[in-house]
C-alpha cells in the first residue's frame, strides 16, 4: 500500500506530547469526566486537558482556545482525532459550568491522590501561602447583598503592589516540592489571619484523606494568632507547625539578642542542593536554639544565620552611612 503526499501531515507538537503523557498518567481526563456531565462534542475532562495544555504553552483567551490546536496531531495529543473546532467557547463555557456544580476541590483532591499513589509523594509537610490575583474592569455581581458567589471581588491588600485594582485571594496548600493538593479563590479583602483559620478546621481531616495523620503545617507569619494557636493545640483537630515568627512580637527580637549575646551558634552548614558556581555560593547556616512564650503556651524557636544575608545586610548598611555622609556634606 503506497502513501499518497497528500494523506501525510506534519505537525510541530514540541513539548505538548510530553505533557499530554502525565495528563494521561494521572487520570485527570477520567477523573473530572467521572462526576461532570457531557452536552457537547467533547467531555470536560477533555476540555480540562485542552486548558492545561494551552496554559503551559503560553495561554489563550477562553475563546481562542480553539485555535490553539490548529495544525496539531489531536490524535497524538488526546488519544483521539478531535477537530480543534469542538473546543469552542461553547464547550468551554459547559465545561466550567459542570466544574462548578460539581465543585473543583473534589476533583482537585481525587487527582491529587491519584498522584500522591503514583509518585509515591511525602505529605507529611503541608506547605500553605496565599497571592492575590489582579482583575480589570467593573463587577456588578454583588449588588444583592444576598448574593451566592463563591469570592467576592473586591479590593484588599495587594501582594502585587497594585492597590489600584481589585483582586482575589488565591490559598494553594502544597506537599513535597511544590505539589498543589488543595487550591482556593476567595474575597479579594480576605485577611491572610483568617485564611489559615480556616483551612487548620479541615486540614487535618484533609491530610487525613491522603493518608497522612501526623502532617506538619507550615506557613509565613500571617499564621501566627492566638486562635490560630489554640486550633493547633487541639488535639483532634491540631497538627505540629513550623512558621516565622513575627517581627511585630517582643518574642522575636528576644531570641535573636540571646543568640548574638550569647554566641552560642550550631553549625547546621549548607543545606541547598544546588551545586556551588563561581558566581553564586551555596549560603552556610548557623542556628541558635531556645524557647518563645506565646499567649502562655512554650513554643520550640529556632534563631536562623545566614553567611550569605549576613553579607546583604552589611553591604546595606554600608551605602546607609555611604548615603548619609552625602546629604551631610551637600548641607
């Protein structure tokens, strides 16, 4: 059987084919098509995975998602020819609307287990931080004050120092490396304080669901508050935490004082596993033990040296003074 020129295609799928595979690997097509209903030319887990490819190849709007596939091997892709015509926003727009009656941290939490089995992941350590997302434009969803959005969009503080607009908060809760586990969109003024309440209600219950009962939670200083504290030395719904403590807190300044007046560091050494260049140089660490009291409770602290800050913060206050003696002499 001879093949005719014009039965032959080409077509330039570069890395998509590589991300195409862990897509497949992690079931993530069968898990949201699992509970999602279908009503157009392509299930919403197939439109999922369109999404993911298209974000990871630089993102286009909903509505041009369509485009995004033109001239590639959707066969290669997809395990199935499907005509890059049936990514329509039509297809879209059902697909989120299934996503959301279904709610995505159902989904998000069966592909996270699916990957925590595969890739044998350690959720002992729970990561969890917040960002805020800046939006365009006006919304007149909130008029009614009995209104059913999941987040409001609002303006709050903003982490992209963008005051000006407003914005969502989005909390990611992380295990391992940087494997998101549980994700969130909430109102745009949403404290980071309250956010971490919050979550601690459910994460143990969470942690335990992908077979974890003694994870540790770590956070920034946002998460230190008494009540914050006082959830996490329940002992059914606690955990152990690991944060920074707050420079605001008279119990900060104190251990740092003990450790230079004392100079009683302990080597930790280098702990970075990126290998030492001629121009950059893993940071040496020494570290100085002892206890803080918060809200009448004895806390393990952990004061933290850095060769590398160390030198940061010299040559800082270096230009200070360097500073200083210019406007002195140009009085």
């Amino acid at each position: 059987m001879s093949i005719k020129p014009q039965d032959v295609r080409a077509s330039d799928v570069s890395f998509l084919a590589s991300l195409a595979k862990y897509v497949k690997k992690l079931g993530i097509v069968q898990q949201v098509d699992r509970p999602c209903y279908t009503i157009s030319g392509v299930s919403a887990g197939q439109v999922v995975m369109a999404l993911i490819l298209d974000t990871l190849a630089g993102r286009s709007p909903l509505y041009k998602l369509a485009l995004s596939f033109v001239g590639q091997d959707t066969e290669l892709l997809f395990g199935q020819e499907i005509p890059p015509a049936k990514f329509n926003d039509d297809a879209v727009g059902r697909s989120m609307d299934a996503l959301f009656e279904v709610g995505t941290g159902k989904i998000l939490t069966a592909v996270a287990l699916s990957a925590i089995k595969k890739y044998d992941l350690d959720t002992q350590h729970v990561h969890h931080d917040t960002t805020s997302v800046t939006v365009y434009g006006d919304y007149d969803l909130y008029r009614d004050s009995t209104h059913n959005h999941p987040f409001v969009i609002t303006r709050g503080f903003n982490k992209a120092h963008r005051p000006d607009l407003k914005q969502i908060i989005q909390s990611l809760v992380c295990v391992d490396r940087g494997i998101p586990v549980s994700a969130r969109m909430m109102d745009g003024n949403r404290s980071d304080k309250i956010v971490n309440n919050n979550l601690l209600l459910d994460e143990a219950k969470k942690m335990k669901e992908l077979g974890q009962n003694d994870p540790e939670y770590v956070a920034d200083s946002a998460f230190v508050t008494e009540d914050n504290l006082d959830l996490l030395a329940d002992e059914q719904k606690g955990c152990r935490f690991i944060t920074r403590l707050p420079r605001t807190y008279k119990e900060c300044g104190r251990p740092v004082s003990m450790a230079v007046r004392n100079n009683a560091w302990d080597d930790i050494g280098i702990i970075s596993e990126q290998r030492s260049t001629g121009k950059r140089k893993p940071s040496y660490y020494h570290g100085f033990e002892t206890e803080v009291d918060l809200f009448g409770r004895q806390y393990r602290s952990l004061v933290v040296h850095s060769d590398a800050l160390d030198k940061k913060s010299v040559r800082k206050f270096e230009r200070e003074i360097e500073q200083d003696m210019v406007e002195r002499n140009t009085r």
